[in-house]
C-alpha cells in the first residue's frame, strides 16, 4: 500500500476507525477483578478495558451497581438507567455476595488468577470486614496489582473511616475555589474527581504493570479522588507559595491571554481567544474596531488582562458574534487567523462529523440492548487500538461463563453456590438489574 505524501490522508488511514477490531489489543491477556461501585472504580477498569484487558466486574446479586438506578432519573434505556453503561463497557458481569465467606473465597480464587484488582470502598473496609484486601490477596497472589481509588487515600489524617463524593473531593482539592466568577465557589458541571482520577489511576496500573514485568513482582496503587484534581490545578500552589495570595477568579476569561471568552451567537455560543499581538490585531479587524488595537490600554497582553480593559474589549466582539451564528463566527475568525471554535453540547457531538468520524462518538449495536451511541475511547493507538466491544450487562450475566472458565466450576459446585446465596443474578422485577422486557436470551456469551 503506498504511503499517503499528505499527512493528514496519511494520519486518517494509520488511524481508520474501520479496521479496529482487525487490530490487536495492547492489554490482551490481562485479567482485571473490578469489586469498585460507581465511577471512579469502575471507570478506571473501563479504562484497562478499552485497551484490550479482560475485566471481570463483581456486584451485589439482586440489584448491582447503585448506577444502574441512578444518573437521570426520568431517562432509563430499556429499565436500565444510562448512568450505568459509560464506565461499564465490555465487562464480565458476576453477581457474588461478599459477605459470605462462601463468595470471600470466590473473590480470593478470582484475585489468585487476575493481574489486577480495583476496588473503592473507604480506605481499609475489604480488610477489616472481609478479609479480602491487599495484604490478604497478596498471600495468594504475590504478582497482584491491587488499585484502592478513594476520597482522600489510605492513610494521612483526613482519610480513615471517610467516604467521598465527586462534590466533596473538588471542594477539598481547591477545584471549587478557582471556579466560576462569583463569590460562591462553584463545582464543575460532571463528576470531574471521579473520570479524572480514574485516568489518574489507570496510568499508575499501568505503570506497576510495567514495573512487575522488569521485577515479577506485584504492588498497592492507590488514588485519592482529591489529589487526581490537587494535580490537575497547574500553577496554583506555586503562587500560592511564593505570594502567600489564593489566585483569582476570573470565569471564562483567561489568566493569561485576553481577550478570551465565551460570546453568544444566534444560535449558541462560541469560545474565541486571541493569544498573541497578531491575532489581537485581527480580530479588531473583524469585528470592525481596527482602531482598538492602537488604544494604549490595549497595548500589550498586560494591559488587555487588567479586568477594566477586558470587559470594554468584550463589548464589540460579542456584539459581532450576537449577529452571526457559531458555524459564521468560526469561519470568520479562522480565515482571520483568531482561535475560535463553537461550544458544543452532547446533542451536537452526536449530530456531528468530526467525532463519529473518530470514534470518539462510539455507534454500535449490542446484542442485549440494541443500538447504542456512547462516548467511545479518549487515546488513539494506530497498532492497538481502544474499543468498545459491548455494552453493560445485567447482574450476574457472565456467571456460568466466568465461574467455569476462569476458576473451572462445574455445573454442580454452580448450583451448590446459588442455593447458598452465594453468587446470583438480577432480581425480577428490580428496575436497572435484570435484561430488557423481551429479551430471549442473545448476548449470552459474549
């Protein structure tokens, strides 16, 4: 095949989203024991399953994961709600109960024959009221990689016997305090602790399973939620530090560069900076104020940021872009040479080229729930690719399968383990655990 000169022809074919699933995967062969609820665990084994690991996902039989209830209430696809199926993608699904000592010691078996194993309960619980925490499971599997992603850590003074929310880890991060432009801290509109720090906290496995590749030897990762955030907020420690001032607050303007906002168009809204003299000088041109750019209070990046001067800056460009719609600005602002781009919704990601082009808007049709368009992998990888191979499952729904591929149950020691209640399924009639009303069984073997 010959190699593309353009590099753009060339990057769209290295990457073509058509030829995924005829590529290898970068985990393969690696197990995962997901025991975590929510996001912030299950994200972080959604993650590793992306990229090709073999995730086992372990919940309660009856009703699972509380996500399967919870997100937009008055939205459930087909009896389950939608919060469920973005961190759950291509999982096994077991339903044990831990709290038998008859499903401690699947979990124990499970753990013996998995790379790793990912749990978010308050720091210390799987330990000290299970016994199937990191000391326990390393006796049986010294090469175990064992992920704890909690609120605040394992250990340090804010951490024992304190659970955590997305809300509650933003606020104790600072993320709050740096957000909006009013007096009210202001918390970022998604569970930003919980994706970030999964993202956080699969990088760290993935280092250890390096680490165990060169060593043989497994290791403890663990991940606050707060401290994912305290990472993510660049400068703001070091001034801190150094001025013994908290920074301010400036909304959607920048610290940096101004002008740059988010301005109103007849039909949405658009974000447009201008990061250098040049760019300044252009968009003054375009919303018809050349003469701003020659104005000493807008003579330098300073100046243009002193918070006086960056209102009276905004006043031309958003009345400019009221008049125009986002696609007329856009085109405007980059035949111009000014960074602008429309602030999109869920609705316009769905409706659009560019991410379905990528995958990053994933389309697919699962054998239990039917048609399915979902936010689809982050990083591109031109030889293994991340995927999507099928959606959330019911409660229990890989039982059998796992139960007698993994740890070689036969269909005798299944039943023995039902009737004691310890594995299990979904509960009929409980809303978000069980398949879809007229499902006859596909999917079954996935």
């Amino acid at each position: 095949m010959a190699i593309p000169r353009d590099y753009f022809e060339w990057a769209a074919r290295e990457f073509d989203p058509a030829r995924i699933h005829e590529k290898p995967e970068a985990l393969k062969g690696i197990r995962v024991l997901d025991l975590s609820v929510i996001y912030f665990g299950p994200a972080t084994a959604d993650f590793l399953g992306e990229l090709g690991a073999e995730v086992i996902k372990v919940e309660m039989p009856g009703q699972g994961d509380v996500t399967r209830i919870l997100g937009n209430a008055s939205f459930f696809w087909k009896s389950i709600s939608v919060a469920f199926f973005c961190a759950n993608h291509s999982k096994y699904h077991v339903g044990i109960d831990m709290h038998t000592a008859a499903g401690q010691e699947l979990i124990r078996q499970l753990a013996a024959r998995s790379d790793i194993v990912i749990e978010n309960f308050k720091a210390g619980t799987l330990e000290e009221k299970f016994g199937i925490g990191y000391r326990q499971l390393r006796r049986v599997n010294p090469r175990l990689i064992y992920v704890a992603n909690t609120g605040f850590g394992q250990w340090g003074p804010f951490s024992k016997g304190r659970a955590s929310y997305d809300g509650l880890a933003q606020g104790v991060s600072g993320l709050t305090s740096i957000t909006g432009d009013g007096e009210v801290p202001t918390k970022i509109g998604n569970y930003l602790g919980d994706w970030f720090g999964a993202s956080m906290s699969a990088l760290g496995t993935l280092a250890a399973l390096r680490w165990r590749d060169r060593s043989g030897e497994g290791q403890f990762v663990e991940m606050a939620q707060c401290e994912g955030l305290l990472r993510a907020m660049d400068w703001t420690w070091l001034y801190a530090g150094l001025t013994g001032r908290d920074r301010t607050k400036v909304g959607n303007a920048d610290h940096v560069f101004a002008p740059s906002g988010v301005y109103r168009c007849t039909d949405g809204y658009v974000a447009l900076v201008a990061g250098s003299e040049r760019e300044f000088r252009s968009l003054c041109r375009l919303v018809g104020r050349p003469g701003l750019a020659r104005d000493p209070r807008f003579a330098t990046r300073e100046a243009r940021r002193e918070p006086a001067h960056a209102r009276e800056l905004d006043t031309p460009i958003a009345a400019w872009c009221g008049t125009r719609t986002r696609t007329q600005v856009e085109a405007a602002a980059r035949r111009a040479g000014v960074a602008a781009a429309p602030v999109m919704t869920a609705r316009d990601h769905a409706e659009g080229a560019h991410f379905r082009a990528r995958r990053s808007v994933w389309e697919h049709d699962d054998a239990v729930y039917g048609p399915m368009l979902e936010y689809g992998p982050a990083p591109k990888l031109s030889a293994t690719p991340a995927r999507i191979k099928w959606a959330g499952k019911p409660v229990g729904f890989h039982n059998e399968l796992v139960l007698k591929s993994v740890l070689g149950l036969d269909e005798a020691r299944i039943r023995t383990l039902y009737a004691a209640g310890a594995i299990g399924r979904w509960a009929e009639g409980r809303r978000g655990a069980g398949p879809p009303e007229g499902w006859k069984g596909e999917g079954s073997l996935e």
